[in-house]
C-alpha cells in the first residue's frame, strides 16, 4: 500500500518493464491517485514524471501526494491521448505507462455513479467536462444504439431484452440512479448469485462507462503515434482491465513488431500478458482482471 490505502497494480512488474533506472523523463498517462508515479519519482531521484488524468479530482489527489517530488513532476488535467501533440522534447522520453479504466477513488466515490450496488446518480464521467452521461445514454439513446453498446462494450448476451425493456420502462419513469438501473438488470436478466458468475450489472455498467467516456476509441492509433516519436530503448507498459482493451493492445503491439511494409517499431517484452500473483490478487481484488503488456522501441 502506499498512502490514501491505494494499492498501485502489478507495481514490480511495471517498474520492472518500464525500466526506471534511467536519467530522463517517464510519462505516467494516467496518473490516478499517483500510486505508480510515485513509486518511480521515490526509486529514481533522476527521473522527471509528466502525469495525464482527465479526472480533476484525481489530479488534485496525485499533486498532492507527489508534493515530494514537485520539482520535477508536471501533471496535465488532459486526456493522454493528446500526448503526441505536447511540444516536448520526446529523445528524453524513457518510458510510458498507461494504467486504463477507472481508479479505486472513482469506483468508490458513490456520487461519481460507476458502481453498481452504491446508490448515485447515473454519470459515470471521468471528465466532468464531458457532456455525455450515463443518465443521457440510458433515458435517450435508441433501443438499436443500446443493444450494440451493451453487446460490443459489455459482451452481454441479453442485450435485445435489456434495451428493448428499458426503452419501455423509462417511458413510464426516467431511470435517475444506479441502484434502480442495477435492480432492473437484474430482473431483466433472471439474476441468481451464482460462485463464478459475473453480475450482469457489471457487463451493463462497464459498456456504459465505455461509451461514456469513449475509451477504447483511438488508443490503437495514440499508441501507434507514440511508439513512432519515442526514442530506441523507451518502453511501453500498459495494463488493462477488461478483454476488449486489452485485444487492442496485444494487435497494436504485434503489428508495430511485425509491420511488413516498414521496418519493426517495436519489440515485445511480454510474449504472453502479465497478470498478478494470487498473492496480490489476496491483497487487492481490484488487480483481479489486470493484464500488463510492454514494448520496448527499437
Ligand atoms: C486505474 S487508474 C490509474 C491509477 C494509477 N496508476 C495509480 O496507481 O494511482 C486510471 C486513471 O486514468 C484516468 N484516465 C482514464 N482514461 C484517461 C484518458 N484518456 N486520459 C487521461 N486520463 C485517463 C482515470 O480518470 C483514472 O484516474
């Protein structure tokens, strides 16, 4: 643990592939709670940290327990994927992290709405600049533009029933919070605890966080232009939390490495995904469905 009883995931193994032993800059693109950035800016007094969150209030948390090490961290309330556009110098860039989806203060924030068995309302923003809610998808998009959310961002298999039931439900009353969308996934669905299933309020509620705040979208192209501008020997290590983005990095990597018509941008470090010990999965369940996947450039 390390502060505010926020547990950085896999942090040996990300430290480790990123390689923080060397003088130079490393760019934690979502900084979070700082639990990562930390660790690196305590560990090597000559590294400089740029940190990305689009979540203020996160940032606000990470200024303040980097405040050690304020003489060389920069942090941008800004979403990462306008990293390669920054007017920086990138030879001096040593390595890049991305620790996707949501932070344990966000999920356990019950007001920010991304958890489903805490009543809130139904934002699920990282950005409380966005525009879209969770409240705007579910009371007004069509019942055709539900069912491939919660199909292709949920994988759930009930996703007709589901969007065709809410689109009749909130004609009678407008959905307002978690608990009552929860509740209703769970009588559309036939919900039964079982050991070993997921709540299917789970798939519901990440598909709704993905189109909220659009998150798969362009992080194939983000890493592409990345790994283009980063100088021989910068690595990239990057965890996600579900299968979907986890697919995009595994094909992105792999056609960086194997690029047919160029020459290789990239070598891959993990021929296979990194994922956390039963120990750490013990010690933090959050880390349960994490999966680390590096690259070094060459
Ligand atoms: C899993 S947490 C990171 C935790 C962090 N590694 C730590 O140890 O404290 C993910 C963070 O990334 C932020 N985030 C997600 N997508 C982002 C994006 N596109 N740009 C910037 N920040 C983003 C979220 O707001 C959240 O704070």
């Amino acid at each position: 643990m390390n502060g505010n009883g926020h547990i950085p995931v896999l942090l040996e193994e990300v430290l480790e592939y990123l390689n923080i032993t060397r003088e130079g800059i490393y760019i934690d693109c979502t900084i979070g709670l700082g639990g990562h950035a930390y660790e690196i800016a305590r560990r090597n007094p000559k590294a400089s940290l740029i940190g990305f969150d689009i979540d203020e209030h996160s940032l606000l948390k990470a200024k303040k327990k980097l405040q050690p090490f304020a003489d060389r961290v920069e942090l941008f309330h800004s979403d990462f994927r306008y990293l390669p556009d920054l007017s920086i110098d990138f030879s001096d860039i040593r390595g890049i992290l991305l620790d996707l989806g949501i932070s344990s203060y966000q999920l356990d924030s019950p007001e920010r709405g991304f958890s489903f068995n805490r009543e809130g309302p139904l934002d699920m923003r990282m950005d409380l600049r966005n525009r879209t809610t969770a409240d705007k998808i579910i009371n007004k998009y069509p019942e055709q533009k539900l069912v491939q959310i919660f199909w292709e961002y949920g994988e759930l298999r009930q996703s007709r029933r589901l969007a065709r039931e809410i689109v009749s439900r909130r004609k009678q009353k407008r959905f307002e919070t978690t608990t009552q969308l929860c509740r209703t996934v769970e009588e559309i669905c036939r919900w039964r605890p079982q050991k070993g299933k997921i709540h299917p309020a789970a798939k519901v509620f990440q598909a709704i966080r993905i189109e909220v705040n659009q998150e798969l979208k362009g992080l194939s192209d983000f890493l592409e232009r990345v790994a283009e501008k980063l100088p021989k020997k910068a690595r990239i290590a990057a965890i996600s939390f579900h299968s979907l983005e986890d697919r995009i990095i595994k094909h992105t990597f792999a056609r960086l490495a194997n690029e047919p018509d160029s020459y290789p941008l990239l070598l891959i470090l993990t021929k296979k995904p990194v994922v956390p010990t039963d120990e750490e999965i013990a010690n933090n369940s959050r880390a349960r469905s994490a999966k680390l996947r590096a690259a070094e450039k060459i």
